[in-house]
C-alpha cells in the first residue's frame, strides 16, 4: 500500500474516531441533562405526596394532647419513664392516633409515620427524637417505637427541624435519604396546639418506588436513539467527506511530495482542484507556496553569501574594537605604585562599553568607564567617538569634571540618534593617592580601603553624556592610601540575568569582591566574573559586561603591607618576630628598631597568648605596614579574644624596688615607651592593637 493510500485511510480513520467521540459526548450530556431533570421532577412529585399524608395525618390529631403527652415523657424520670409510656399507650387517644397512622401508612404506601418531641427539659432543639407515637411497617421485621424510645435523627434534617420548631413552618428543603426501601424522600411538619405553638413534629418517609426504573428506562432510550442517529450521521458525513474533502487533500498531498522529491518542480495539477471552499485557496496556496520557495532560495543563496560577507566585517569590526581597548597587562610593567586590570565580554559582535586607561604625565594615571545606550554597529561607532574624545580632553590637563562637560557638548553636537553615554572618569595624582573623579549617570564605584571590605561609593551623579548641551557635571576627590582598591563596572554586572529572571545585582557583586579581597586586580575580575557565570548559569547574556580594577600601593610603593596569622601560643612568638624581621630587614629598616620592635611583639603576642583565650587557644593577627616615605613600622596585633585595652591601665611605679612593684603592666610599660604611637579599639569582635615606630635608613644617617 502507498504511503497516500495510508493517509487517506488515517484521515478517514481520524474522522470516523471523531464523530465517534462527538456522539459519545451528545449522548452523555443528554443522559446527564435529562437524568437530573427527570429525577427533579419525580423528586419534587413523591415529596410533596409526604407532605400531603403528613398534613392529612395532622388535621386529626389534637395537639393539646400530643402537647401533656411530650410534657409527662420530657419530665420523666428514667426510673418513671417505663411507668408513663405505659400509661400514655393506655390512653384512648394514643389508640386512635396510631390506628390512624397505621391506616394512612397502609393506605398511602408510606414506609415510616411518626410523631416525635425534639426538645429537652429546656425546651432547647436537640438531635435526639423521643417519640409519642409511631406507625407499624411489617416489612421492616422491627418493632414499632413506644412513647418515650429515643432515637438519633438524621444530622442533615437537624436545622430544618430546629427551623420548624422556632417557626411554626415547614421547611422550603426537600428531604432525601436512601434505607432498606431504597430512595426515600422525608416530610417534617409541626403539630400546634391550641395556641398555635409548634409541641411536637410528624415525620413522614415515603418511598420512590418507580424513580430507579423510570430514570433506568429513560437513560436506555436516550443512549440507543443517541447512538442510532450517530451512526446514521457519521456515514452519510464521511461519504461526503470522502469526496468532498479527503479526495482533494489527497491530491494536495500527492503534489507536495512530488514537490519534495522531484527538485521543487512547481505542480500544474493543483489547478484541478475546484471544491470553491478552503481546500481549493488551500491548493492554490500550496502551489503558490512552491512558487515562492523556489524564489526564497534563489534569495536565500544571495543572502547567505551576503551575510557571509557581513559576518566576516563585524568579526574584523569587533577585533578592531577590542584593539582600541588597552588588553596588555600589566598595563604599566615599570611603576610599582599601583596594579591595574580590566575586562570585557561583549552581548553582540560588537558592543557599546568601553574602558581606557592611560597616563597623562608621570604622576597622573587616568581611568574611565562607560557604557553607549543601544547596542551593536551603532553603539559601537558612537563608542569610538566617545573613547577618543574623553582620552583627548582628559590629556589636556583638564580637571574630570571640565572632561566630562566639554565631551557632552561635543557629543551633543549632531546627535541625531539621540545616542548618550554614562561615564565615569578618575586623575588618580600617583605620589599622593588623590583622585579626582566625576560620574556622568554611571553605575557607583567600589572601593575597598586597606584590611576592610568592598563597598559602594555612592558618589553624586551627574547627567548623561550627549543627552542635553551645557549640562554642569559634579565633581569630587578621593584619597587613597596604600593597600586601597578600586573597583569600576557597567550595568551589565548588576543587571546579569539569571533564572527565573532574577539579576545579579549590587549585593551579589559586592559578596563575590569580598571573597576576593586579598587578591590581585586580575583574580579580583575573574573571581567576579566566574560567580556572574555560574549565577546566569546557560542564560543569554543580554548586556555587555566590563570590569576595571586598581590597587594602589603608594608613592615609589614604598609601602610594604604583609599579615601572618598563626594560634595565639608562646612558641609562636619567634615565627611572628622572624617573619617581622624578615619584612623589615627588606624595607631597610635599622637594627635598632628591629630590636625594639621585636621587644614589642614578644611582650604583646605574649599577652594575647596568655589572656586573651582562657578556656581554649585562639588565633591571632599580626599585620605589618613599613611605609618608606613617611619612614616608619606599623604593626596591628588582632585577636577575638576577651575585650581589653592595654591602654587604659596606668602606668606602674617604677621608682621603687622590684620588690615593692605590683605584679604586670611592665612590659606594656616598655612598650610605650619605646614606640611613637600606640593605639587600641574594640571592633567587629575584635581586640585591634596598632603600634608604629618612626626610624632612619642607614644612608639618611
């Protein structure tokens, strides 16, 4: 069999499953609507039958009686109880009441007639029945209730009961239940007395006898005349859609594969398809459709080439762009007072952010980071005029804040695009560590000051570049000292995207500089960049992302910064003196201070080692700073031991004898004496205690 012959029986196939499913779906929803139509109807007919043979039953009772009756079984005693039902079943009343509700059962057809008290003592509605008087049902093998039995009513008829008691009415509900006579409906009325006052309740269970049989029958009806005309439709209809439909799609089928096989041969029999409905525009369609692919790959061809072309330009265009970045580090291999790096990862080809960084003189080193709005070729070219006009300006000895405004007047100049830039430009003075900075709308710096943590500048910003002429912009200075980091970036860091659309943001940036915080300006970047990759995780990246980073290390970096951290115990005390001597035997600093310092560090690590930690051994810091230029040794004792400041203890008397002196404070004592200055604070649970000692290189001597 051919594969048409195949779709043709699966279309027919589809067709016939359909119609199948449609009347299956027409058939129940007719059983499902008439059902519950039908059982409303028989429903609503056998409940007001109850109601009728309750009403009947209540014109002959008299309800004073009914009334003494509940009285005398309510009150009763559980030891009289016995005693009053008797003599209410020997009264003639009660007599004639129950022959009448064994006639009316008998002669209505009704399986249960009772009168029933619901009250207690209080005469409160409860869910017990205790009852007065109850008709005889042979069929139910049960005896009949006596005056005073008691019996738990059903919990669905309680609000109504309770209704018809506090009302004097019956209830608007219809009353269902299923029992050994199968589906019942229920009838509750009250019986007044002569007051009017609702004493006691009848209730009447009636059976519907021929409800099942009737739905049963009609339900049987529907489906075999539901299934009759359904399949008298689906035959007629697939004949007609036999030729009407299938025999034209089959055609159009036939033609597409002869289109695929035979080389894009357009099809002339197409044409003979004349339903005038959609298979015909459909047919024409198809043919026009291969007529149109026939000519999109004559263009696409063309185009692939083209784009070939274009592909091959926008790599050399991106490899021209990141030539015009500075990308050889270390940037500036011969000076030792600062450390740079920068990145780049552009979202297209080409990309609008760019970094620079270059020195003006010997003692300026100027940086800048922005970010074109847009992306691609455009951004890319407006980047370049960017780049080139802030490095020019910036040259001419003009401070940032003049840079950033005579750029956005150029800038400004012919910008039909409506393209801008935000910037931010930092004339770091090398000898002093005083930036002069100013943000045109770019993302806060980062800065980290020696031994602390990153955190945002929130500098002041200005306007963006090229966005209005003659716009003021704001500038500002930083100091920074030896140990200092700076951090620059666009928004592509904060803003990358990761799943569930959530961004990178600040804090996450912020977490992952902290982690690098003892790094390099290289290792700083990649350690940012690598918690960005694995936050995106495979999501695209929608922004460029650049980072620029600096560490300055001071003038001529004649400041030496080291730190050891080792547990705070007496045989630690010479590896923190080795290491110190180490440090500053390398800085040249005399012996003289060597000795004094190495005095310092035995009395002070000591101290630590002794009370810092009583209950167990802890670790302790010792940072060393020897600045060059200002010719002098810090050391920064830290420990998370016990709070306390050496400091604030007086000094002891030294003018007696030894043994005439308190026990402690001589060691501090020296200590004092001996350095320039001594300082201690309680911080971030820490005890940080910092001493500095000034000296002269052997060749100033």
């Amino acid at each position: 069999m051919s594969d048409t012959g195949r779709y043709k029986k699966r279309l027919s196939l589809k067709f016939t499953v359909g119609f199948l499913i449609l009347g299956f779906f027409v058939i129940a929803s007719g059983c499902v609507v008439g059902y519950v139509k039908y059982t409303d109807v028989i429903e609503k007919m056998y409940n007001d039958e109850a109601y009728h043979i309750a009403y009947t039953v209540r014109e002959s009772l008299d309800g004073d009686w009914i009334e003494k009756a509940a009285a005398d079984i309510r009150t009763a005693d559980d030891d009289d109880l016995l005693q009053i039902s008797r003599q209410i079943q020997d009264d003639e009343e009660y007599r004639r009441i129950v022959a009448l509700i064994d006639m009316v059962r008998m002669q209505m057809g009704a399986n249960y007639i009772y009168i029933a008290d619901q009250t207690d003592k209080s005469g409160n509605v409860v869910s017990t029945l205790t009852y007065i008087a109850d008709a005889d049902n042979p069929a139910d093998d049960m005896e009949p209730f006596r005056p005073g039995d008691r019996s738990a009513m059903n919990e669905s008829f309680l609000e109504d009961s309770q209704y018809i008691y506090e009302t004097g009415k019956r209830s608007d509900n219809y009353f269902y239940s299923h029992s050994d006579f199968g589906y019942n409906t229920s009838a509750i009325v009250p019986v007044e007395n002569s007051d009017g006052e609702a004493v006691a309740i009848i209730g009447v269970e009636l059976a519907m006898k021929t409800l099942e049989d009737e739905r049963r029958e009609y339900v049987t009806h529907v489906i075999f005349l539901g299934a009759l005309l359904t399949a008298i439709v689906i035959v007629i209809f697939l004949a007609y859609l036999r030729h009407a439909v299938i025999r034209p799609i089959q055609l159009v089928t036939d033609e597409v594969d002869a289109f695929v096989h035979n080389e894009t041969e357009v099809s002339e029999k197409l044409l003979q398809i004349s339903t005038g409905d959609e298979i015909e525009q459909m047919a024409k369609s198809v043919r026009q459709m291969e007529i149109d692919i026939n000519s999109y790959i004559d263009k696409l061809t063309s185009v692939t080439a083209e784009r070939e072309r274009i592909g091959a330009e926008l790599d050399i265009a991106a490899k021209i762009q990141t030539d015009m970045l500075p990308s050889i580090f270390p940037a500036f291999p011969d000076r030792e007072e600062f450390d740079l790096y920068a990145s780049m990862v552009t979202a297209k080809e080409v990309g609008g952010d760019f970094y620079d960084f270059f020195m003006v003189d010997d003692d300026h080193l100027t940086m800048v980071i922005a970010d074109v709005s847009g992306k691609g070729v455009p951004a890319a070219l407006f980047m370049v005029v960017s780049k080139t006009l802030l490095k020019n300006y910036a040259q001419s000895g003009l401070s940032a804040q003049e840079v950033l405004e005579t750029v956005n007047d150029r800038l400004y100049e012919n910008n039909r695009a409506d393209m801008f830039v935000t910037a931010w430009i930092g004339i770091l003075q090398i000898s002093t560590g005083k930036m002069d900075c100013a943000n045109a709308g770019h993302e806060y710096p980062a800065i980290c000051r020696r031994s602390g943590r990153y955190e945002r500048l929130k500098d002041r910003h200005g306007f963006v570049l090229a966005g209005m002429e003659n716009i003021p912009q704001h500038g500002y200075e930083i100091l920074l000292e030896p140990g200092d980091r700076l951090f620059l970036y666009t928004d592509g860091v904060p803003e990358a995207t990761g799943p569930n659309e959530e961004m990178f943001g600040p804090a996450r940036m912020l977490d992952a500089l902290n982690a690098a915080v003892n790094m390099d300006p290289k290792d700083t970047i990649l350690t940012v960049k690598r918690r960005i990759d694995r936050f995106t995780e495979d999501c695209p990246q929608f922004d460029d992302i650049t980072m620029m980073c600096l560490q300055y290390r001071g003038a001529e970096s004649a400041r030496l910064h080291d730190s050891i951290t080792l547990a705070a115990i007496d045989e630690n005390i010479p590896k923190v003196t080795e290491f110190a001597e180490m440090k500053m035997q390398a800085a040249d600093v005399p012996v003289r201070t060597q000795m004094q310092i190495n005095i310092a560090i035995d009395e002070l690590f000591s101290n630590i080692a002794h009370y810092a930690y009583p209950q167990e051994t802890g670790e302790a810091a010792v940072d060393i700073d020897i600045d060059g230029a200002q010719r002098a040794v810090e050391l920064t004792f830290r420990d998370r031991g016990i709070p306390y400041d050496p400091l604030a203890k007086e000094a002891p008397d030294v003018t007696g004898s030894a043994e005439e002196r308190e026990i402690g404070g001589v060691g501090i004592f020296i200590v004092k004496q001996s350095m320039d200055e001594m300082f201690y604070e309680y911080r971030d649970g820490q005890n940080i205690l910092r001493i500095r000692k000034k000296f002269e290189t052997c060749t100033e001597k």
